[in-house]
C-alpha cells in the first residue's frame, strides 16, 4: 500500500489530486516545445508558444494534398521527414502579427528554398480531406504546389487551414467542443523524456523524441506517468488528458533520413500494446506512447497570457 502511494504522489508530483489550485511540488517542467506548422513535415523547437483556439499557435496549419486533395503524410511520403519548415523566431511571440513581408521558409535536400507569405491573397481550394474531415482551405499558389510536385515526384499542393469558415471538431467521445486545424486527432500532444529513456534502454538502437511528434516534451517525472494524468496545469492553463495517443507507422520512419524501419513499433509491442496495458480495449495490436491534451482556456473569449514557456512548472491536479 504505501509503494503505491508513494507511486502516486511522485505521479502527482506532491500537487494534490483533485484541487483547482496547484501546491506542492510541481510533477514535472517542460522541456521542449515542437510545432509543426506543415502536417508531417520537420517540427520547430521554440522556447515558447501561444495557446489559440485549435492548439498551439501555426501547429499545423498547413497541409501538403494530392491531386484529389487528399492529405499526404509521412505514412505513405516517408521523405517528408526530410522537408525543414522556418517561420520568424518572432512568430512565437504572443502578441506577433505578421506583415507583407513575412515568410514560411521550407527547404529539403536537392531543392530551391521555397518562400511562402504568411500574409496573401489567396485563392480557396474546396474537397480538402484529412481523415474523415473535409472541407476548403487556402491555395498556396503555383510556386508552392510545383515545389512539393518535384519533390514528391506526383502533383501535389500546399494548403492552409481556413479558420474564417471551417470548423474541425475533435472526437466528441473523448473531447467535445474543441476544435483542430490539421492536426491528427487532438490539439497537443505530450510525452515525457522519462518514457523516451525507459524505451531507449531496451532498444537496440535508441531513437530520439522526434519519432514520436510531441508538442510538449516534460522531464522529471517517472516514465509513462503521464498516461495517468487526468488534469494537468502548466502556467495557469489547464490540461485535460483525453486519450492515450495510439501510434501509426510514423515513429518507425527514421528523422534523419526518411528511411521507414520497424522499431520502436516492434520492440513497443511487447510492452506497450493494447494487449499489455489496456486488456479490456478492443485495440488490442495498437502501441501507445504519449497523451493527447486539450486546453480549457482554448474554448472561451481570447485572454492575454495564453503562452507555455519551456522551463514552466507541470503540476498534476488530477490521475
């Protein structure tokens, strides 16, 4: 009995476990923070990002389409591991507002920088689909969509999220009333360093973070316990942990080189199946690393102070 609550106060991090109020010590700090502002490609490391309605401020915001327009990942375009995307070290500030001459800067091996405005005119594409979502989105134009069509060898364009008219609402069964722009399924994602080194020590080969596509990355805490955490405060925001993030194919495509393999899938099999950790639930072959998160303050009238900073105390309100 007292192991395991001497196990649940470390997982609380001595910040009680229902309160509104964090005290006590805080459960972890985080350590890194990743964007991704075009879905599968390179994310962004920042020292800080805003809070917006659908996650984190230009977390995927844009998509690259096929000629039909569905959404192009890195499960059937490995290589787009390899696309590096740049936005203003400003664009992370809370109250930044891009002008005319602000730019998206993407590069990859073998091709010509690309610059794409972050302020245009732009023409509007309709059957964009990600998922089973579909609806319009902004064009980026010529120049962006005869990029990615070199790159990825087949026409392909680049479209961004048209947050004036299309609303993208999360599963209603785990989450109801937030809303996403192309992000997989939830606005943020977390993991903590602790399960990444847990893994890494039964790995043939350790893999960095970046497999796994976290936008919070926290360290300090016991591995895998972020699996538990219920609700979660992190700069006065608060975090609602809705559903243990189940992994595709993408974390066996190695970052460095766009190379598909079958680790860590395969060594997570043995321990981090549905099967192992959660017998009851009907997805029994699927591996889980990480905890999809919505923000409360996401939902009401815009306030100042939206922002999660690397190095901001994570306290554990409830498991």
């Amino acid at each position: 009995m007292e192991k395991a609550a001497s196990f649940l106060s470390s997982l609380l991090g001595g910040g009680g476990g229902g309160g509104e109020e964090p005290s006590g010590e805080p459960a972890a700090t985080v350590a890194s923070i990743l964007i991704y502002p075009v879905k599968s490609c390179r994310g962004v490391s920042v020292p800080q990002a805003p809070v917006t309605s659908t996650g984190f401020r230009w977390d995927r915001q844009w998509l690259v389409v096929n000629a039909k327009g569905r959404a192009l990942t890195q499960r059937v375009k490995p290589k787009m591991a390899l696309i590096e995307v740049e936005l203003p070290p400003a664009a992370f500030d809370e109250d930044w507002q891009p002008t005319p001459d602000s730019y998206m800067v993407i590069r990859a091996p073998g091709m010509d920088t690309l610059k794409v405005p972050l302020v245009a005119e732009r023409a509007t594409l309709d059957d964009v689909s990600v998922w089973e979502w579909s609806g319009s989105a902004y064009d980026e134009g010529g120049e962006a969509a005869e990029w990615f069509s070199n790159y990825f060898g087949k026409p392909s364009r680049l479209v961004r999220f048209k947050e004036e008219t299309e609303i993208r609402p999360t599963d209603p069964k785990y989450a109801q009333g937030y809303k996403l722009t192309f992000t997989d399924a939830f606005p943020f994602l977390m993991a903590s360093q602790g399960s990444l080194d847990a893994l890494n020590e039964i790995l043939k080969e350790p893999v960095p973070i970046n497999r796994f596509r976290p936008n919070i990355v926290v360290d300090g805490c016991h591995p895998y316990s972020e699996d538990l955490w219920k609700t979660i405060k992190i700069n006065k925001l608060t975090f609602d942990g809705v559903k243990l993030c189940d992994r595709c194919k993408v974390p066996t495509v190695n970052q460095e080189n766009g190379i598909l393999g079958t680790e860590p899938t395969e060594t997570m099999l043995t321990f981090r199946s549905g099967e192992v950790i959660r017998p009851s639930h009907k997805n029994k072959h699927k591996v889980y690393f990480g905890q999809n998160l919505v923000c409360k303050e996401s939902v009401s009238a815009k306030g100042k102070g939206r922002i999660v900073k690397v190095g901001d105390p994570v306290y554990v309100l409830q498991t």
